[in-house]
C-alpha cells in the first residue's frame, strides 16, 4: 500500500464546503498513480459527536469531441455540529486524492488498481477511527519529494501554470507552515489534459450517433480522412512513448496493419490509371494550346485595332458628327410624327372639298340629261297625237331647261368674244357653278391654304425644307461615304421626305389646266441636285441614290394622282383629261428608269384610269333616237339635244384617245372603238341623214383616231374594230354618189385611206371610174 502523507485541513462549516480545482499533476517517484474512488456524500447526523463527515468524489470528464479532459480538486468538509454531551468540537476533514489520466499501458493499470485498493482500505481505517492530521513539515517534505519526483521524470508538462504555481506554493508553505493556500491561491486548470496520439485517433473513429446534423457528418468525414492521411504518413511499427500524459513509464503503441483499409492493387489497374491520367492530361494540354492559339490572336487583332485607332486623329470628329446627325435625325422624325396628324386633316378636308364640287358637277349634268329627255319625250308624244294643248311642265324642270339655256347662251358669248366660231354644240365642259357656290368654294379653299401655310410655321427650315434635309445628308455622303450607303440612307429618304413633299401637294391640282408641273416643284427639283450631287461623288454606277425620285413619285405622287383619277377627274372635261395625261406622262418618263421597281404603282394609276373611263361610258353617254321627221329641222328641239349628245359622245371618244401613248393600245381600242364608237356613235350616224353634216362627223372622228395605229406602210386594211366604221363610209358613199351631195364623196375616201381600208377605196374607186382619185391612194 502506497504511503499517502497527512494533511492539516481546516475545519468548516457544513454548510461552506467548497470545491477545490487545485491538481496535482503527478505522483511520487516510484509509486503508481493514484485514482479518486467514486465520489460518494455522506453527512452525519448532529448528534454524532464523535463521527467525522467524509465527502470523496471522483469524477471523470470528456471534452466536447469525446476527449477526456484531467483535472483534481482538493475537496474539504463542512464542520459538524458541535456534540450535545460533551461540548467538544469535532473536525471534518476532507480527504483528496490526485486523479490522474488514463492510460494505455498494462503496467499503469496494475498500479492503478493496487493503488486503489489501498486508497479504499486506507480510507476505511481512517472514517473508522478520529484521523491525525499531519503537521506543517510533514506536508511540506511530502511536496519537497514530489517536486524532486517530478524533475527527475523524463517528462516536460505542457501546462505552464502548473510549473509557475509550485514556487508560489512553496512560498506560500513557507510562509504560512499552519494551514493550506486559500482559494485565490489555488491552481484551477482551464484547459483539458493532453492525451496520447493513439487516444485521439480512436476517439476520432469513434462514430457520434448523437450528432445527425450536416456539419456533423462533414467533421466525422475530416476525422476520418485525418486517420488515413495518419496511417499513410505515420506507418508506426513500434514507437517510443507518444503519451503526453503525466506518466513517467514507457508506453508502448499498438501496430497498425494499413494492408487492412486498403483494396488490392495489381500492375493492370495502375496502367489503367496512369493511361486514364495521362490521356485526361494530354486533351487538357491540347485545350490549353487551342486556347493560348486563340488568345494569341485577340492580342494581335487588339493590337492592330489599337494602332489603327491611334493613327486615326479624325476619331473625335467622327464621333461628334454621327452623334449631331444622330440627334438631328431623331429631331426630324418626332417633328414630322407630330405634324403628321395635322397633314392628314388638311388633305382631308383639301380633297373632301374637290369631291363635293367634283360630285355636284356630275350629279347636275346627270339631273339635267335626264330632265331635258323626258322634256323631249313629250314633246314628242304630243306631236305625235297632234294636240294643241298645252305641255304642262313641272316647276323643277322649267327652272332646269332655263338654267341650261342661261349657261349655253353665256358660253356662246364667251366663244363669240374669243373669235371660236367653229365650236360644236355639246363639246362644252358645262362646269360653270353659281357665282354662291363658287363664293363658297374659294371661301373654304382660301381657309384650307391658311391653314396649310401654319403647319410648319414653328419650325425651322432644318427640319421642314427639304432642301436643307438633303444637304445634312449630302454631307454625311461627302464626309463618310461608306457609312452613308452601309446605313441604306436612300432608303430612308423618300420615308423622311413623305410628309413633306404631301405639305407641297395639298393645294397642287393636277386636273387644272394651269397647274405647276411636277419637275417646276421645289421638292422635285432639291431632289434631282441630291441625286446629280450623288452621281459626281459616287464611283457606283448603280448607286442607291439614282432611285430616290422614282421611289418618292411611287410612294407618294402616285397615290396623290389615283385619288383624283379615281374621285374628282371627270372623262368628259378635256382641260381636265389634258392636264392629267400631262403629267401621267411626266411621271411614267421617270419611272421608265427603274420601271420593275414601281410596276405596282404604274399599274394601280392606270388600271383606275382605265376603270373611270368605263364608267364615263356607262353613265355619261346618251345619244337619242328621234323619228326622221323631228330631226330633219335643224331648229327643232330634238335635232339640236341629239346633236349635243353626239358631239358629246365624240368629245369623250376624243379624251379617251388622248391617253394614246400611256394606255396599252389594246385597251384603248376596246374602251373607244369597241364600247363607245361602235355601240352609240355608228348607230347615231346611222340614223343621221346622209350629207355634209355626216361627212363631217366621219372625218372628225377619224381625225381624232391615233396616227401610231396606221404608220405601217405595208398594212393594207385597218384595225378590226374601224371595220363598222368602214363600213359606214362606204354605205355613206354610195348613197351620197346618187344624191347631190355627190362631191362629198371626195371626202369620204381620204377617209378611208387614212384608216388603212386601202382594199376598199380601190374598190369603190374602180367602181364608180373616180380615177381622179387614185392620186391619193397613190400618196399613201
């Protein structure tokens, strides 16, 4: 039995007791550690007057991950109540133990369990008897023989405060030999004991079940993967002692088989890898080149952009003029899309007011036809029944035939002043309005132009002439030509001119005789200096730019022009139909040059000039047939509206051949030999008598036909339609070489040799012995 020196402990109260941390970190040379029994409290009663209240604890702690954590407290007893016989204090004395650390080593456990039985039965002699407490030098040689244990131990403690707080205790011993240091003076240890290496290694194996949490599965992960890298690096056979705990005995460390953990290994399975490593290698090394190619050629295309871009000095400037023309360009459009409404509305009400006068005109001369017809029809029935009664006319129609009259005998006038004697009754427009409604006309006309002319009052001419719009972008084409024709600026022009040039239209009427042509416009002509600008600058022969005017004309002239074929242009009016082709012929010239562009808009303005002549046929044209004997006097009523309505009807024939030369001649022929000459004027001649007056009408319609029609000299009969015509010469002829009217026969065949019935005059030239007039085929 290990010999345990007394110690002299104070005497407290019951209630006081304290626990000590102090520790003793080791034991005395020689002897095996000793280790606290287990802790058990016991507390005598007051009256025990000669029993001592012995507390023991032991106690075993683990740190947070499993490691133990070493630490010894002196524990001292509460005095007991003082004995109630005989008046005599009795001592309570605490008896300590020093606990050591656990180890590995067979030899510690033999001492350990030798030396706790000796502390068990050493502490059962001592609850059973009054213990001695040992005096001042006894404790102080027992700590003077540890401290000469403990340097002669081939052991460096790693707890400094345990080396810096023995010579305060000798001091203090020395100092103080009657009692133990006080609480202050005690060491209290604040780190756990360090353990072996093979200790921490099974306690970091160890699984913590408790623990489910992610984080904890990721530090028993590193745990383990420590072990292995510890078993890879350490490779222990046999080693030296690796336990830092207190013990001065050699400890021996258990062999690690690492052939266990580890899968077998043959000469295959590691070729296989080095080829997997090496291939894997092999194609990143082949990235990296394509990679580092690839870089190599940025550095070189950055380097040629950066020497480019210093060379050029102009970059500034170049940057400032995109941005100015940028900035100038959105401008004029958010100006234009702001004026644009107030654009549309003009033309609007421009047109509306040119359809209401066109519309009145057409609906008066309508209402006037029908009236003086059915006036006449019954002049002729009441011929007819030989009646002396009166007609009775209506009011309307009475102040109908007067308005006519009054109108017809102005004109005549009009002719007699200008010395136009030779005017056939029934070519006349007949467009006259009242002086109220040509007052009102000119008073809404007059408004719209006011208002046309404040549309672009607020804005400066950059953004509203034309010419000035074009000329920012001459100079765009001058400066930077390449970017001019990459940004496809020809394309946007007529889009950016639109709006503009239809400003300079409202009040353009091409149906006026007197009416600015097309290329005298200030839009027209700014134009033309753009594109003849363009062709001196550009080296392109087919520059972009040639197709501005025909684009514009396409866009937006031609639109222009079919409103007012298709609504206001009236068949029937020569100035009118004389103006228009005039300018169709304009425009058609200048979209020859680019004609498979704009074929859409050539054919839509012609197919609506082909559709209002079929409807002037259909709805204007009314030759009446009257019994011989009502016509036969030139006076009468009948004979003079017949007349009219003839010469009307050849008037229209005339207007219709006007557009020879921009109307295919397949549909002219249709519109004016098939549907109107053929069908209303024949007829008409053939119910005329024959003579002078039927020559005439013969030779001016002839007149009005196409020269282009017969200029082949080797074309001996004429066109197939004329074959009615023809016809009706010949018949004319032979009744008018049996009357006496026979000179006119004269007329009738240059007639014919106009025409090309070359076959025909010969024919009735050799039948009637006219051989006078062979001359004249002879000419032709």
């Amino acid at each position: 039995m290990a010999y345990r020196p007394k110690r002299t402990f104070r005497q407290r109260r019951a209630h006081s007791s304290d626990s000590d941390g102090a520790e003793e970190p080791s034991s005395e040379p020689g002897a095996p550690e000793e280790q606290a029994a287990p802790g058990l409290t016991e507390e005598g009663p007051p009256s025990g007057g000669g029993r001592a209240e012995v507390t023991a604890r032991r106690v075993r702690g683990r740190g947070p991950r499993g490691r133990g954590r070493v630490w010894a407290s002196s524990r001292r007893a509460t005095a007991a109540a003082p004995r109630a016989e005989g008046g005599s204090e009795s001592r309570v004395v605490d008896l300590s133990a020093d606990e050591e650390g656990e180890t590995p080593h067979s030899s510690e456990s033999k001492d350990d369990q030798s030396s706790s039985s000796n502390s068990s039965s050493s502490l059962e002699e001592e609850f059973s008897s009054i213990v001695n407490i040992p005096d001042a030098a006894f404790i102080q040689a027992a700590r003077r023989k540890r401290e000469l244990a403990r340097a002669q131990d081939d052991y460096i403690s790693l707890d400094v405060k345990h080396t810096s707080a023995i010579p305060g205790m000798k001091k203090n011993s020395e100092e103080d030999s009657e009692s133990e240091p006080d609480d202050h003076e005690k060491r209290i240890p604040f780190t756990p004991k360090p353990q072996t290496l093979k200790q921490r290694m099974a306690e970091e194996t160890t699984p913590r079940n408790e623990e489910t949490s992610e984080e904890s599965q990721e530090d028993e992960n590193q745990d383990i993967w420590e072990q292995q890298q510890m078993r890879k690096a350490v490779k222990i056979t046999e080693g030296p002692d690796l336990d830092l705990s207190y013990s001065s005995e050699p400890q021996t460390v258990k062999k690690f088989d690492t052939l266990i953990s580890l899968p077998p290994v043959n000469l295959e399975i590691i070729k296989k890898q080095l080829n997997t490593r090496l291939t894997l290698l092999q194609d990143t090394h082949r990235s990296h080149l394509r990679e580092y190619e690839k870089y190599i050629q940025d550095v070189k295309s950055s380097k040629s952009t950066i020497q480019n871009l210093e060379n050029s000095s102009n970059q500034a400037l170049n940057f400032k003029f995109y941005k100015s023309m940028k900035i100038y360009v959105e401008n004029l459009i958010d100006c234009l899309n702001e004026k644009i409404i107030s654009i549309q509305e003009i033309e609007s009400s421009m047109h509306a007011l040119l359809l209401k006068q066109a519309m009145t005109l057409m609906k008066r001369r309508q209402d006037e036809l029908k009236h003086e017809s059915t006036y006449l029809q019954q002049l002729s029935r009441r011929a007819e029944t030989s009646t002396n009664e009166s007609l009775a006319v209506d009011e309307k129609t009475q102040w109908i035939l007067e308005e006519i009259e009054s109108r017809r005998s102005r004109r005549r006038q009009a002719r007699a002043l200008s010395g136009n004697c030779d005017h056939q009754e029934g070519t006349s427009s007949d467009d006259e309005l009242s002086s109220a409604d040509m007052t009102d006309f000119q008073k809404t006309q007059g408004d719209i132009s006011q208002d046309h002319k404040k549309i672009f009052e607020d804005v400066h001419d950059d953004f509203c002439n034309i010419q000035h719009i074009l000329l920012k972008f001459q100079q765009w084409r001058e400066k930077y030509p390449d970017s001019y024709y990459e940004a496809f600026i020809s394309l946007c022009i007529p889009k950016l001119l639109n709006p503009l040039i239809r400003v300079q239209l409202i009040d353009w009427n091409p149906l006026k005789f007197d009416a600015i042509g097309i290329k005298q416009m200030p839009w027209f002509t700014s134009i033309e200096e753009f594109m003849a600008s363009s062709m001196e600058d550009s080296k392109k022969e087919d520059s972009a730019d040639k197709k501005i005017l025909s684009t514009v004309i396409n866009k937006t002239l031609i639109p222009r022009l079919t409103d007012f074929v298709e609504f206001i242009w009236d068949p029937l009016s020569t100035s009118q139909t004389t103006s228009l082709i005039t300018h169709c012929r304009v425009i058609l010239e200048e979209l020859s040059t680019c004609a498979n562009e704009v074929s859409k808009g050539k054919q839509d303005l012609l197919k609506s000039v082909v559709v209002r002549m079929k409807k002037a046929i259909e709805d204007d044209v009314f030759i009446p047939l009257y019994p011989k004997w009502t016509v036969e006097n030139k006076i009468s009523p009948h004979s003079k509206f017949q007349e009219r309505q003839f010469w009307s009807g050849v008037k229209l024939f005339h207007n219709i051949l006007l557009w020879n030369g921009v109307l295919p001649d397949d549909t002219l022929q249709e519109l004016g030999l098939g549907k109107l000459l053929n069908r209303y004027l024949i007829i008409a001649l053939l119910n005329a008598i024959p003579g002078p007056d039927v020559v005439k009408k013969c030779d001016q319609i002839a007149a009005y036909l196409p020269e282009k029609w017969f200029q082949n000299s080797a074309m001996r009969t004429s066109v197939p339609q004329l074959e009615n015509f023809i016809q009706f010469l010949l018949q004319s002829a032979h009744k008018l070489s049996r009357s006496e009217f026979r000179e006119e026969v004269k007329e009738i065949i240059p007639i014919l040799v106009k025409i090309k019935a070359l076959n025909q005059a010969e024919s009735f030239i050799e039948e009637y012995h006219l051989d006078h007039l062979k001359s004249v085929i002879k000419e032709v």
